[in-house]
C-alpha cells in the first residue's frame, strides 16, 4: 500500500467511525515542490491531520480550506505560486507553484 493509498485508508476508516472528513490532494505542481503530484492530506472537523501536501504556510492553509470545505460541503481547487523573493515564507523553498483539490467526504 502507497502512502495516498494509506491516507485513504485512514481517512475512510475516520469517517467510518462518524469524523467528518476533507481529502486534500496535489494535482499539478510546477518547479520546486516538496510533495509530488498525487500526495494526499486527510483533515477531520474534530482536529486530525494525515499525510501531507506540502509543508510550511501551505500546510496550514490547507488544512484550514479542508474545514471550510467540510462546511460548504462543496469541492475546491487551491492554488498556490510564489516568487522566489518571497518562496522561503510561506514554505516553497525554491519558488514553484502547487495546485491542490480539497474536498469533503461524504
């Protein structure tokens, strides 16, 4: 089993189990990015994180979008780029751009 298989595995068995859960995964990423295309973060409304997308702010902004998602109950595609002036602040080292899909599980 691959990771994203194990988040998957892990998030359903949180919704099994009556969390309300939000999958977050990386669909396209350009230049330097920490995680891959295809990597995947589990978040439920009570605080449980999974797995990861990224890494430093971006982290974080997405598990806040995964509630707000878990919410409105409706899909969304995040999409994160940053200079290189400014790549260190919120976690893209090297610049690059990372699009990731929040969505809940229902």
């Amino acid at each position: 089993m691959n990771d994203s298989e194990n988040i998957l595995a892990i998030a359903q068995a949180w919704h099994e189990a009556g969390e309300h859960v939000a999958i977050a995964t990386v669909t396209q990423t350009w230049g330097s990015s920490p995680r891959p295309a295809g990597s995947r973060m589990a978040v439920t409304k009570s605080g449980k994180i999974a797995g990861s997308v990224s890494g430093g702010c971006i982290e974080g902004a997405v598990a806040n979008e995964a509630l707000e998602t878990l919410a409105s109950r409706a899909g969304k595609m995040l999409d994160f780029g940053i200079t290189d002036e400014r790549a260190w602040e919120v976690g893209l080292a090297c610049g690059g751009k990372v699009k990731v899909f929040v969505e809940p599980v229902i």
